[in-house]
C-alpha cells in the first residue's frame, strides 16, 4: 500500500512541478533577454510574498519528488528494503527540503 501512496505522490508532484518548471524557464528568459543584472533581479524578488510561495511550492515538490524516486532507484540497484528505504527517503527528502528552504528564502527574505 505504501507503494502506491508513493507512485501517486510522486505523480502529483511531478503535476505541480511541470508548470513551476516552466513559468521558473520563462522568468530566466525573461531576465537574461531583459539584461537583468543580479542586484536587479534580487531588487525584485526579495520580500514578495508571490515569489516565495512560487519557489516554496517548487521546492517542497521537488524535495518529495526526487526522494521518492531515488527511493525506486536505489531499491531496484541495491536491493535494500523497507527499514532502509523509509530512512533514506526521509533523509533526503529532508535535506533537499532545507537547502532548497534557505535558498528560498535567501532570495525572497530582506
């Protein structure tokens, strides 16, 4: 059952990561084509509530997304089973949920 709550988690994340995935395309576009230099694009982003939640949501999507699947990955390589893989999943999940996290708010925070 833990299974297929996982295949249908990392489904929805990949649902929510697609559009973030592509309006974050679009806004580099937009910056690189704009000229934007660092301070400017910084200028903009820091202390908007919309560009946190945009980035907060890709990095919570992405932090279960990618723990789920090397969860698959390194069950079908190594074999290891459930004890282990419930350790690693979180682990990871955790890890790329705190630097994504800081590097959110870096970038958003004033």
């Amino acid at each position: 059952m833990l299974g297929v709550r996982l295949y249908m988690l990392q489904r929805l994340t990949a649902l929510i990561m697609a559009p973030l995935t592509l309006g974050h395309i679009a806004v580099m576009i937009y910056a690189v084509q704009g000229g934007l230099s660092t301070a400017e694009i910084l200028s903009r982003t820091q202390g908007s509530i919309w560009w946190l939640l945009f980035y907060g949501s890709f990095v919570v999507a992405v932090s279960l997304h990618a723990a789920i699947g090397l969860r698959v990955i390194v069950h079908e390589t190594l074999g290891l089973k459930r004890p282990a893989l419930n350790i690693l999943t979180l682990v990871v999940s955790l890890l790329l949920l705190f630097m994504g996290a800081r590097a959110v708010l870096a970038v958003t925070l004033t």
